[in-house]
C-alpha cells in the first residue's frame, strides 16, 4: 500500500486508495508536506514510477466549516483551467471527511520555482527577473480579464461594494485583536472609507497576489498561479494596489525590513508595472494611490493579528514575549505607509 513514513495530516493507506481509484497511480505512494501553518496544508505526493501530484487539505484541527473552504479552491481552479490564466490542472476533490479527516483536493504537479526572497531572486539572471515581472502583470490582468459569468464564477462573491466590505471586515479583525491603541490605523480607515473610488465591473480578484503566490518557468514567465484561497469578486485594482505594496524597487524600504526580492537588477519598477497593467488591461489607474494605501492598511490589519497571537503565546515558550514587538512596529509603520499612500491619492 502506501508509504510507511507517518505524515502528520495524511491517513496513507486510505488517500492512497483514493488516488488508486481516481488516478492511474502506481502505489506505494510517499507523501511530503510542502507548506504547512495556519493556511492550507500542501503536500508533494509521488507514486512508484515518480509521477507527482499536489494535494491541499484544511489545517489539523480546523474546526470552522465554511474556512479553508477546499470545495471553493478546487472549483474556482477547474473554472480557470479551460481560461487563459495559468493554474494546476486539478485532479479531483474528496468531499468525504471518513477518507483523511477533512475534505482535501488534488492538483497535477507543476514544476516551477518560487522566489520568495533577495537570494531566491539572485538564482535567476537579471533577463529571466525581467519576464518574471512582465509575466507576473500580464497574468494578473488575464486574470481580470475572466468573463466570471461565462466560466461558471458569476455567484462566487457579491460583485458590489467589494471595498467597503473589505474595510469594515479587516477593521473589525483589528479591533478584537489589538493589543493597544493605534491611532493611524483607525484614522486611515475613516479617511479610506469616506474616499472609495467608484467601482467598475466586477472581476475575480486573488487577493494576496504576489510573486511568491507563482510558479516561474524556466524563461521566468508565470507558469502557475498559487493560493487561491481568498479569492472572490469585486474591484480589481485591490489586487494591483497590493502588488504595489509587496513589490520594492532598488533601494526601497520594505514592511519587514528585509531586503525584497524585486530590488534585484532586472526586476521592473513598481512603476514599469503599472504601466504595463493599464497596456494590457485599459484601465483607468488615476486613483490606483488609493487602492495602494488600502493594500499598506489591509496588511497592518493582519499582522496586527499575527503580533496578537504571538504575544499571546501562539508560538508556545519562546522567552521573552517582547521579541516580537517589531511585529507591532511593523503595524505602524504599515498605518503610515497607508496615509502616506492616502495623501498622494487626495
């Protein structure tokens, strides 16, 4: 049967079976886990004759049903495979908790790097980082493009007021997780939901769209689109707005203070970018500053969150809790970043 090596989130024997009768796989199988935390669990899986799949189920533990939603991922993947937008052709999806646990899907394996930081960046030769960008806002504006109507998607999420929703909802985290007050953070908010840009026809939107959410081929162009697990619908210009966020060009300070990947020779600028997005996609981008300051506001939001949990001993007994303190220094100077962003969009 299955592999023998025990992998925490995985029953072998009976996900093997599964793979047996869905798959022309040649058991045993052996299972790695990929990535792993609070997010989604992602394992390699390879049989006998070394064909590999990808498979993503819920974190150990999840207990709330419509989080980590594994049925949403795997039908908003099928929708997007017959499309444009590069994505893992998917297997299948077992809805039957009795097989691992909890629901889980299963994608084809695709091989592909991730840059996730300035050395994973220093691999690839400044040409392959210039299609890397290229291809990274050219995928982002086909994404955009999906007709979410004609693909099956038109029902994934409310198509209206995505902003606003998505203002109250973050602001609404910080307020149960905050351990202090942070006035910037509740002065951006009001300016930000007093200055919402008029929306334009709905479109998918990823929601944390950056290069280390893709795979880069061999020439460094987008060969797969990762972590689709908070996309919905709503206003496109919250997943450029965020890019800009993540994106450094050379020399720029960055949210963690670790150099970016971006700033590598041969990277576009942020500004190559949007341009390249208005090209490709005919965009008005005149009040993109704005969707810039929600993506700085948004991410203090969240690591607000993570600061919250970690002082609170999420991470068990790690010594002194104030070791992470730069993580609540990092919401404020996110905040900022944020009215800085607000101010030029006036």
């Amino acid at each position: 049967m299955s592999d023998t090596t025990t992998v925490e989130g995985i029953d072998a024997d009976r996900v093997t079976a599964w793979f047996e009768r869905h798959t022309d796989a040649v058991p045993p199988l052996s299972f790695e886990l990929i990535t792993g935390g609070h997010s989604n669990l992602t394992f390699r899986v390879a049989d006998a004759g070394g064909v590999r799949w990808v498979l993503r189920r819920p974190p150990l533990g999840q207990v709330l049903a419509t989080a980590h939603d594994m049925g949403r991922e795997h039908r908003i993947l099928s929708a997007l495979g017959p499309t444009e937008v590069p994505v893992p052709p998917v297997v299948g999806f077992c809805d039957d908790p009795a097989v691992n646990g909890a629901p889980f899907y299963v994608m084809c394996y695709v091989d592909g790097t991730v840059v996730r930081d300035l050395s994973g960046a220093e691999r690839l030769s400044p040409e392959q980082r210039r299609a890397a960008g290229l291809s990274l806002i050219d995928t982002l504006a086909l994404i955009h493009a999906v007709d979410v109507d004609a693909v099956g998607l038109g029902d994934l999420g409310r198509k209206e007021g995505y902003i606003e929703r998505q203002l109250k909802r973050w602001y609404g985290q910080f307020q149960q997780s905050k351990l202090r007050e942070v006035p910037v953070v509740d002065e951006v908010y009001e300016h930000l939901l007093s200055a919402i840009p008029e929306q334009g026809p709905a479109t998918i939107v990823h929601g944390d769209y950056r290069l280390d959410n893709c795979l880069l081929g061999p020439d460094g162009t987008v060969v797969a689109v990762l972590d689709w697990e908070i996309c919905t619908l709503g206003d496109p210009l919250a997943d450029l707005g965020l890019l800009q966020v993540y994106w450094a060009d050379p020399g720029e300070p960055t949210h963690s203070g670790l150099p970016a990947a971006t700033s590598a020779e041969g990277f576009p600028t942020k500004a190559e970018l949007l341009e390249r997005y208005a090209q490709r996609s005919g965009r008005d981008l005149s009040q993109i500053d704005f969707y810039v300051a929600f993506g700085y506001w948004k991410l203090a939001c969240i690591i607000e969150g993570v600061y919250a949990r970690y002082k609170g001993g999420a991470m068990g007994d790690r010594g002194d809790a104030d070791a992470f303190d730069v993580f609540g220094e990092q919401v404020v100077a996110l905040a900022e970043a944020a009215r800085q962003a607000a101010g030029r969009a006036e």
